[in-house]
C-alpha cells in the first residue's frame, strides 16, 4: 500500500516565523511608514489568525486607519493589503535566499529516508506558494524538493483548522487517509490534518509548545538527528523512538 507523509511549511520544514515571516512584516512596515512594529510576543498572539493578509488586515482598526491616514474604501483596502503582502513575500524570499533559515532538525533526513522507501511527499500550506517551495528548495535540496507535491497559497477557500488543504492533497495524492501521515507544529494543523481524517505528529516550534495537542499522536520538540536528541513531550502512539524519529516510528504512527 502507497504511503505518503505530508508537511506543513512554516515552524515545520523550518523556523520560519520567528527568523523568516515576523522580521519581513516588520521590515513591510517600516517600508510603508507604518505607525506599528511587531515584538515576538504580539507576532505570537497574531499567528492565531491563519493567513499573512489576513494578519495585516487585523490591524485594520478605525483608530488605526485614521491614525495611519488609510483608505477606509473595503476595495482600496483590500487592495493595499495586497500591496503589503506582495512586498512583505518578496522581503521573506530574499531572508531564504541569503541563508537566514535553517532547517529544523531531522526534517532532511527523514525526507531521504521516506523517499528511499517509496512514500509520496507533500508539503501542505496556506503560505505563498512561492515563499513555500524556496524553503523546501533550501531544506532538502532540489532533487529531493522535486518529489514533492506542493499545495499552497490560496488554492483552498478556507485556511487552518479548517480542513480543506488537506483534503485537497489527499484529492492530489490520491492516497487514502489512513496511509497518509501529517507532521505539523500548531494546534490549527493539527485540528485541520484531524478534521481530514489523517494522523498527525507534532513538531513544536517557537510560538507553539503552550497549544493544547492532545489530539497528535507524538509530539516531539522536533524529529531530531543523531548528534542533536529531540525531547517527547507526548507519546499516545505504537512508536517507541530513541533520541530522534526514524521511518520506522513513523510506521508505527500510521497503524496506531
């Protein structure tokens, strides 16, 4: 039976809000003489909103469009925060290109091993599909970033934890549910690979170890690498991993 194992992009394939999307917002709103900078701590409270556009129209207040002296027309808006939003992707995809995000631990080598053995690879996203396949190019390598299916952008009406992007890779792949395996770092993932009917384990990244995960089957401070131990923050599964994830575990996640 075909398998597939199916990423999310960003806190997943790489640490990309904390070093990638927060400082490219920032450096957007300074570009556009925006009255507002972004802390760690308030970017944390708006990644609860799935979408950059839709972060950037959260802030989209009366008294901020009047102390910003913005458009109050919906259309001209809509517009401006397109605006924003092309320029902010453009920001991020250079912070790639120079080398400012590393991948997250075990991700390269759990790639090999999976495609070794057969398994389709996806990455699934509500992320530009362009900022997508740059950090998938960077983490795995081109040759491997071609076996992917990549899904991203807006090519779902509706983003995490709704489950609409994952039930379109499993159209995609087609591949049954129960042979297919998510890894994701925040709760909105996780409801939307559940939602989908498909197993999950659980990456955590900078802004997510205080989200509730009951409903992973592993959660781990990442999948870890032989010179670099993960540490399990849950096990509610049939795999029994060492100091880092191997294929064989996520077997085991798959017929638990």
């Amino acid at each position: 039976m075909m398998k597939a194992l199916i990423f999310d992009c960003d806190g997943v394939l790489a640490d990309t809000e904390r070093y990638g999307h927060l400082p490219a917002f920032n450096q957007t709103f300074q570009e556009f003489q925006l009255p507002v900078l972004w802390s760690e701590e308030e970017y944390g409270i708006k990644l609860k909103i799935a979408g950059g556009k839709e972060r950037m129209a959260s802030m989209l207040t009366p008294e901020f469009v009047a102390k910003a002296n913005l458009p109050t027309d919906p259309e001209a808006q809509k517009k401006m925060i397109a605006d924003w939003h092309k320029r902010k992707s453009e920001t991020y995809k250079q912070l790639i290109r120079d080398g400012r995000l590393p991948g997250r631990p075990g991700v390269a080598r759990i790639v090999q091993e999976a495609s070794a053995a057969g398994w389709k690879l996806a990455v699934a996203s509500t992320s530009a599909e362009e900022s997508v396949r740059g950090v998938l190019e960077y983490v795995v390598g081109k040759d491997l970033a071609g076996e992917f299916l990549v899904l991203a952008g807006d090519v779902v009406p509706k983003k995490k934890p709704a489950p609409d992007i994952y039930l379109l890779t499993l159209e995609k792949l087609g591949i049954p549910a129960d042979q297919c395996l998510v890894v994701e770092d925040s709760s909105n993932g996780l409801q939307a690979a559940l939602a989908a009917g498909i197993r999950c384990i659980v990456t955590l990244s900078s802004y997510t170890w205080e989200e509730d995960m009951s409903g992973a089957l592993l959660v781990v401070s990442d999948l870890g690498e032989p010179d670099a131990p993960m540490q399990i923050v849950a096990n509610r599964s049939k795999a029994n991993p060492g100091q880092y994830i191997t294929l064989k575990d996520l077997e085991a996640c798959l017929h638990s």
